[in-house]
C-alpha cells in the first residue's frame, strides 16, 4: 500500500488528472465538445501521461536538488521508489504518449510530437536557465488548452487564446513562487532562477504582480465582448468573484511571508482557485 502511495506522489496523480480534464474544459469552452468524442478522450489520455512522464522524470533528474532542500513530499528523497522506477516510468508514459498521439489529426498531432522533447530537455538542462524553465512549464497550460480545441478542428477560438494567456499567466506566477523553496539547493547546484539571482523577496513580488494581474483580467470578458456567451452575463460575473477574491488573498499572503510552509499553502490554494475559475468560465458559457 505504501508503495502505491509513493507512486502516486511520483506521479503527482491529482494533478496529473486535473491536467487531463482541462482538455475537456477547452474543448466546451471552444464549443466544440459536445456530448462523447473519442478523439477527447484519446487527448485527455495523452495529456495525463504527458504530466506522468513529466513529473517521473522531473524527480529522477532533481534527485541531489531535492536532497539537498529537504524535500519530503518526494518519494525518491525518502526512498520509497528508486530512481530507476522513476526512469521507466518516464520512459513508458512518454512512449504512450508518441503512440496515442498518431491517433489524432495531423496538426493536433504535431503539437504533441513538438512538445515531447521540450518537456524532457526541460527536465535534463533547461530548467537550470533563468526564467526558460519557468516559461517551459506556463506554456505546458497553453499547450493543453491548444490541444483541447485544435483535436476536433483547426481554429483557436478568441476565448481559448484569452483563457490560454491567462493560464500562461498564472502558470509562470505559480513556478516562479514554487521556486522559492528550492532556493537554498539551487543555488548550490548553480541553477538559475529568479529566487537565486534576484532574491526570495523579489520572487515574491513578481508572482504577486501576475496574480493581481489576474485578478484584472479574469472577469474581463463579461465588459469586453471577447465571447458572446460572456459578455454582460451576470452569472458568469457573480461565479468569478470568488477566484478573484482568492487571487488578492494570495497575493496579500505571499507578499507578507515566503517560508516554505506558506508556499506550499498558497500553491494548494491557487491550484484549487484555477480550477473555481475554470468553473465559473463553465457556467457562464454553459448557463
């Protein structure tokens, strides 16, 4: 039982999750998913093995940086999954992924077989340069999100582009704060982020600024006429106060203390705000 746990955490299963149902909220958000399509469910599987693959080989290459911050919520740091488990896993879920995605369209299907060595490299070299890792890991919502639409046809809605800079947003604010925790070991190991090369104060007041920014931008489509089914709907402007209200709360706490406790707190709370968000984006285009 304790082994299936671990793989769990390895695998970061909720989230990994949550980055698969995001293709079925681009996909109703576009207007495109209607009632039981194959191709979603063949590109929801692919983005779930996607974050599979990712987040195995993250933990394989990050081993010594974890080690050296102390990193107990990592499996491998406490033993209960070796390394090389973590390797296959990899290995496997990327493999699934090429796979699957020859069932897709051709254009959808590129923009799988473009990203696959992007994540992987990520993992090996380029999460070591300042500000490309953070970017890396914010386009992986944009690609998603991309993909949700373009599996059915070949158009980017307006509302996918707005929703998809936003998530790239909050993306890029979200890595930046998770850096923070890891500042002592990257610096040790000589990897560049805004944390090591600016500070853990200025970190901070980066993130904060994306994530008021989001706040502005969140309930703009009910005053701007981005999408019809948006715009003056009261609904949709009621439902998204919450995240809003949520994001200011973060950015209040965030500025205030960058301990790793209270970052672990506030990456639970914004990846529960995303998801209310998305909700409220939901209703207002379902309702």
């Amino acid at each position: 039982m304790n082994i299936i746990l671990a793989f769990f955490k390895l695998i970061r299963f909720n989230y990994s999750l949550s980055s698969a149902l995001a293709i079925l909220v681009s996909g109703i958000l576009a207007g495109d998913l209607r009632g039981f399509q194959v191709e979603y469910v063949v590109s929801s599987t692919i983005i779930f093995f996607s974050a599979i693959g990712s987040f195995a080989f993250n933990d394989y290459f990050d081993f010594e940086v974890d080690k050296r911050n102390n990193r107990v919520d990592r499996p491998l740091v406490l033993g209960l999954i070796s390394r090389k488990a973590a390797l296959f896993t990899g290995i496997g879920s990327m493999i699934c992924v090429f796979l699957l995605s020859l069932n897709l369209n051709p254009l959808a299907r590129f923009l799988v077989i473009f990203s696959l060595p992007l994540f992987y490299l990520y993992s090996i070299k380029l999460k070591r340069i300042l500000f490309v890792n953070n970017v890396l890991i914010a386009s992986a919502y944009v690609i998603t999100l991309f993909l949700g639409t373009l599996v059915s046809d070949n158009l980017v809605e307006p509302l996918i582009l707005y929703f998809a800079m936003m998530s790239f947003i909050v993306g890029l604010a979200t890595e930046i704060m998770i850096n923070i925790i890891d500042v002592e070991g990257d610096k040790a190991l000589k990897i560049e982020t805004l944390s090591t090369r600016f500070g853990i104060k200025r970190a901070a007041q980066t993130s904060a600024f994306l994530y008021l920014l989001i706040a502005i931008l969140d309930p703009l489509p009910f005053f701007l006429l981005i999408d019809s089914r948006l715009y003056l709907d009261y609904l949709f402007l009621l439902a998204i106060l919450l995240p809003i209200a949520s994001y200011l709360s973060s950015v209040k706490d965030l500025l205030r203390e960058q301990t790793p406790k209270r970052i672990f707190k506030l990456k639970r709370r914004i990846i529960i705000t995303m998801q209310v968000g998305s909700i409220a984006y939901l209703l207002g285009v379902l309702l």
